[in-house]
C-alpha cells in the first residue's frame, strides 16, 4: 500500500498528527543545559513537498473521530505526552481519557481505519497488535521507553521519505529504522538520561506483510507455455557495480559494521523505493553483452528498457528473457522491479579494504557541504543505474531522504537540500558520545583525500633546515595557537630576468601526468626539440595549445568514471547533465550557471543558445580536437548544429567553436573515450595533419599522404562549398566501373 491519497491529490499523502498532553510550542520546551550538550532544533510538524499535515493538540475523542472521519489520513500519527522537566514520553490520553488499553484505542477509531497508524508511546506492544487485529495494515510502535530526541530523530527520517517520494511503508520504515540505528543505536543515544537501559531489542518495530510484486503470467501466456520445462523465465540484467564516495555528515570514527551496515539497509531501502515506484517508458531491440551472446538459449531476447523511478530520475537498463516477457510492458516492467528489489542486495561497503579500519577523515568546512558542519568518507559498491539515479536525485533541494542518512556530498557532488538545522541534529548524537566539546566541532581540519587538489610540482627546495628565518615576530592567533608574522621590510625581491625563452614542460610520463602524487622536487630538464617543418606547425599548434589548457588546471585530469551511455546513444539531457558535473568536479564553477541545466550553457552563437552536443558528437567523431584544421569547423561541424541556418552570415563561426570547444569540453574529452580512433587510410597512422574524408567511402586520410596530381590545396576541400575529395581507392573503383559500362555499350 503506497503513501497517496485517492482522487485528484493521488500524488499526495495526508497525516493526521495527534499530540497529546500539552500544545505544538511545547516541542521546542527548554532543554536540560550542559557544558558539552549542544542544541537540538526540533522540526515542526508542517505540511512539505508530497506530505499534508494536519495537526491536532489535545483533542477530545469527538473531535478527533469528527477529523478523522473528514480527513481520511493515509498515516495516523499519536505522541504521547509529554514529560515535564524530563526526556521521556508518556502513555496516550485524549482530554482525559486514558487510551492505554487496546480495547480504548480501537474504538476511538470506530470503523474508519487508516493505511499506517504510529504510535509514539513507550510499551505499545499490545496496543499496536489490537489496531493490526481490527484491520489496521501497518503499525509502527515501541517495545521500550526512549528519549523523545530518539523519537523525533526517527520521525524525522520517516516523515522526510514520505514528503519526498511516493513510498511504501514497509521501505519508509526500512529506511527509517537505517536513519536511527546509524545516528541513535550507535551512539547509544536511545534511552533517557533518568532510564535505565533495557535488555529488548531497541528501536522501534513494524506491524505488517512486506509488499509483493505480481510476476505470474497471464492466462493466455501459460496456456501457450503448457509444454515447456519452465513456465516463465526470470530475466536478467547486465550492469556492473562502480565504487562511489560519499561524505557523511558526523564526527570522526572509525568504519565499524554497525555504521556500514545502516548505511548499506538505508541506501538499499531508499532504491528500492525508487524502482518499486518507477515505470517502463520504452523499450527497444538491442545486441546481446559481446561475452554473453554465445550462452543465451533458443528464445532470448535483448531488451534496452528505459525508465523513470519514483523521484523522476531517468536510467536505461540492458536486459534479456523470453519474448513473452520482454514483449509484454506491463509483466516485463515487473520482473524488472523483482529482480532488483528481492533478488538483490543493491549497496554493498567496502568493509574489507584498509581504509574502512582506519579512523575516518576529519571532517572538512564547507558552505556547500552539510552547511560547514563536520563529515567523514565513506566508499559504497553500487550499481551504474543506481549511482545515475543518486547523482541526479543529489541536487534537488526537494529531497529529503538523503539528508537523514547524514550524506551531504555524493562524488563530489554537495546534496543540494542539507540545511543548517540537519546538520545540527545529526551532530548532536554525534557529540553526546564524548563529554569533549572540540570533538564534534564543526571546524575542519583536513580534506579528504579525493577533494584535495594536487600539490604544486615545482615547489622551491630547502637547502638548509638549520639556516637562519626571515626577522619575524609571534603574533597571538585563534584558541592561544601562535603564528609567525613576516617582516615585510627584511624582505628583498627575487631577481628575474627576460633572457631566458621559457619551454613547456615535458618531463611526466603520461601515467605519472594522471597520478595525483605530490611532484619530485628534482625535475628533469625538458628536452629542446628540433622546430618543427612549416607545413607541421599549423597542425601541431592546436594540440600543443590544448596541452598548455589543461595544465593550468591545477586539478589531475582522470577519467570521469559517470557511467553515461555512449556518446553515440546518449540524449542530450544526459550529456549536458554529464558534462555540468564535470566542469564543477573539475572545478569551473564559474561557466555553471545558476539555473543549472535550463541555462547552461549561457554562451549565445548565432541568437541561439550553444549547441554544445551535437557541437560534442560531431568533433570527436572526427578525430577530436587534437586533429585541428583537418576538421572543417564550419562546414562539417557548424552545418550540424541548431546554431546553423540557411542564411548564415557569420565570419570568423570557425575560430568561435573552437573557442567555445576549449572552454566547455576540451578536458571532457580528454577523460573520456569519445573519440573515434580514426587513422589515415594510406599511411595507416593517427598523426596529426591536415585530415579529409572521402565522399564516396566515408574514410579519412591525410591529405599530404595523397600525392596524386592536380589535388590542388587543401583549403579547396576545406570551404563550406569546397571540393568534394575521393580517396584512390574509391577513383579506380569509379574508373574501373566506367570502364565496364563502356564496353558493354552503356
């Protein structure tokens, strides 16, 4: 049974909240005060994003049934009271009525009975199994007492889920129950400070069957497959796993199993909400795994299947089954959600690696990153479709249900909806571990490693550590620290000298130039090369060009492992979503602008907004960019944009693209492998030159490699209305066929 409401506002998922034995102000009552305690804000209940609330404060029976039966709430949720001077919550009393026994609980409800019920009271076992015997499908309770920051903590991530996406309560709960073992059970942060701890299994606890997927086939299907040894075969799917980084709201620690574990059951809960709620836009025909094909059996098909999970993510999946399955949508879109949700344990930690034993690294401060608070480095092994899925739900500021899993950064990428209340709740568990007020501090230390730009790799050597400093005088600094303040007048400028020609350096290997290690200080002196032929300097430059960019990047250029389809498949919303968090991964923020994928990218050709993809797909498959003037900018690339019209009059549209190429998606291309591996059909190399593709083959050469007479020059083909160039290979073939039609008296 999903959280949405019937009728028009199906989208949508009421609750009924009843708060017993005071008002709404009395949750923010004052808190016992220590040196060591910080505060806990708690969340008012309100209605936000898919979630309507409505709020009742003490009411008497009557009124309650007459909302109740008014409302009709998907969710009933019952606090008990609230204890004065105290961390506990009481029994449940409507006006003055005691509702402590299961038989007093039910008839308040009469015959109108919610989807969830959840009751917020210590000891509810008895009560939560009457509601469940009168027809109640869900009940959510305690078995033990609890602190009401435990409660609201759990609340919080329960209620959070909910407002986010359409969710069935058992994977709310699942989630939910991640939520507070990850922040509550492990930092021993359940029961009161008066109570004493209990020997029942802490949390709190599901009334409930966990929902099945219908995968039985059709009446006609099976009459069909009566001889057949297996009646409907279960489908598969091909993806692999990729390891992603996380940051996770927290003080250090250290990566035990209780925290990897919450983290894998909230991540698993909060995907597979995603596909239980996801639907089957299209499906197509497509060739079976290269290393796969050879095992299929007679009456497997290949299916490239797209869909849209619960939060509007998109991802394509690559499957196989029988044709009765893979060619009925509905029963096809089910053994999908089936196999991913039951059959499979999605998130797995990396526990056996040796940085998971190791203490986590201090947290780093952020403005964009949980709001500056502390985080600690966490390595998860998830699906490609799985990681697509959480790249895109990570900045929308609407959903919630990362945020009570503590992420604040997936991959580099800041989850967009991490507020400074969060932030502050969350550490608050964190700190009561340790009376130690500098342990949960929210001041940051060091970066982890992954978001620490490389050192630089020509740093000034120390000769001598014995010789004497500059003249400098101690200057007391932040919490009694010291730091030594330079006198500026015993300061001498360095001399420098305009003599020396500077040379690009060339001393990395081209595995070294992608390792992120710190540069030796003793570099090899580059090598000084014989200047190049004037007919190569036109077709070197660009590359070398391209070289000086991407060294001014401080950042090393790796291969941007984003799991996107193949640029030749790929649609243009994922490629510009692709190419955003690259430029902000390698940080060129500044070319992002504001209003994200509707405005990027904000440079205008032709009165149009950039046509940044097919600006893309055409470039590298050509060779790419390090092909230079053997790409007719404007006549092959231009003429294929949305820029491009029939009465064009732009000067100068070749020099502008590459401009633009350089500035949006030199280094993309660089950390991906786009570009065709094309090679010149005489010489059989990929060197650099002034490159033509046949007309009649479609094949490229250098156009110095051909050395037939009366070619002419290269800039004749090069024209927008230039000539058409034909290989010799494809000139004897025409001559021969001339020849042929000539004889026999055509």
């Amino acid at each position: 049974m999903m959280f949405s409401a019937q009728g028009s506002s199906r989208n949508h998922c009421s609750l009924l909240a009843v708060l017993c034995g005071g008002k709404v102000s009395d949750n923010k009552q004052k808190q016992p005060v220590s040196d060591y305690k910080p505060r806990y804000p708690f969340p008012e209940l309100s209605s936000s994003g898919r979630l309507e609330v409505q709020l009742l404060n003490n009411p008497s029976i009557d009124e309650f049934r007459r909302v109740l039966e008014s409302f009709e709430p998907n969710i009933v949720y019952l606090q008990g009271e609230q204890i004065v001077d105290g961390e506990e919550i009481g029994s449940l009393v409507l006006g003055d009525v005691d509702l402590s026994t299961p038989e007093a609980l039910c008839g308040v409800f009469g015959s109108t009975f919610p989807t969830t019920v959840y009751l917020e009271i210590p000891n509810g076992v008895k009560l939560a199994e009457g509601l469940h015997s009168k027809g109640v499908p869900y009940v959510i309770y305690w078995k033990n007492t609890f602190s009401r920051y435990a409660a609201c903590h759990f609340r919080q991530a329960l209620l959070s889920v909910i407002q986010s996406s359409c969710s069935h309560t058992w994977d709310a709960f699942q989630f939910a129950r991640a939520s507070f073992r990850l922040y509550c059970v492990r930092n021993n942060n359940i029961f009161s400070s008066n109570s004493q701890k209990q020997s029942i299994k802490p949390g709190p606890h599901l009334l409930g069957e966990p929902p099945k997927i219908d995968v039985s086939q059709p009446e006609v299907d099976m009459q069909e497959e009566e001889g057949s040894p297996e009646n409907l075969p279960a489908v598969k799917i091909y993806d692999d796993d990729v390891t992603m980084r996380f940051l996770v709201c927290g003080s250090p620690c250290t990566l035990d199993a209780v925290l990897l574990g919450s983290l894998e059951d909230g991540l698993n809960a909060l995907l597979s909400i995603e596909i239980r709620g996801s639907k089957l836009h299209n499906r197509a025909s497509a060739p079976p795994p290269p290393l796969q094909a050879g095992t299929f059996s007679r009456g497997v098909v290949t299916m490239r299947c797209d869909f849209s999970t619960c939060s509007s993510a998109h991802i394509s999946l690559l499957v196989s089954g029988s044709a009765q399955t893979c060619f009925n949508d509905q029963l096809l879109e089910n053994h999908i959600k089936n196999e991913l949700i039951e059959k499979s344990q999605l998130v797995h930690a990396q526990s056996s690696s040796e940085e998971s034993k190791l203490p986590s690294f201090e947290p780093r401060r952020s403005t964009s990153i949980a709001c500056g608070a502390s985080v600690f480095e966490v390595c998860m092994k998830v699906p490609t479709w799985a990681s697509q899925v959480l790249r895109q739900l990570a900045p929308d500021v609407s959903y919630r249900s990362l945020v009570m899993l503590g992420i604040a950064s997936i991959q580099g990428l800041s989850v967009a909806s991490f507020e400074k209340d969060d932030a502050e709740r969350l550490l608050f568990f964190c700190k009561k571990l340790s009376k130690d007020p500098l342990l949960g501090s929210s001041l940051i230390a060091r970066t982890p490693s992954w978001l620490v730009p490389p050192a630089p790799s020509r740093k000034r050597p120390e000769p001598y550590k014995d010789t004497k400093s500059l003249n400098c005088t101690i200057m007391e600094g932040v919490n009694g620290l010291t730091r030594p303040k330079i006198n500026v007048a015993a300061m001498r400028p360095i001399p420098h000298t305009h003599r020396h020609k500077m040379l690009p350096f060339s001393g990395f290997s081209e595995a070294e130039r992608y390792d992120g290690d710190q540069g030796k200080v003793n570099l090899p002196v580059a090598p000084v090369k014989q200047p190049a032929p004037v007919t190569h300097r036109k077709a070197l430059s660009s590359s070398f060009q391209a070289q000086q960019i991407i060294s001014l990047n401080p950042l090393p250029l790796k291969k941007h492992g984003c799991g996107r389809a193949p640029i030749q498949v790929c649609s243009e919303e994922e490629f510009l979503r692709d190419v955003m968090q690259f430029l902000i991964f390698r940080g060129h923020t500044r070319l992002v602008p504001q209003g994200g994928l509707a405005e990027f990218p904000d440079a205008i050709l032709n009165a149009k907004r950039l046509d940044l993809f097919n600006l893309y797909r055409e470039v590298v498959s050509r060779g790419g960019f390090n092909v230079g003037n053997g790409i007719n900018w404007k006549g092959q690339v231009f003429s294929k944009m949305r820029n491009h019209t029939l009465t064009n009059r732009m000067t100068g549209v070749g020099n502008t693209l590459k401009r633009h190429y350089e500035t949006y998606l030199l280094e993309y291309e660089l950390a991906h492998d786009d570009v065709d591996g094309e090679c010149c059909l005489l010489c059989h190399s990929s060197a650099a030159g002034d490159w033509v593709n046949c007309g009649v083959c479609d094949e490229w050469a250098h156009f110095g490699c051909d050395r037939r007479q009366g070619l002419g020059a290269f800039k004749d083909y090069a024209k927008t209305d230039g000539l058409e160039y034909v290989c010799p290979h494809c000139s004897i073939s025409s001559f021969k066929k001339k020849a042929a039609k000539t004889m026999n008296g055509y």
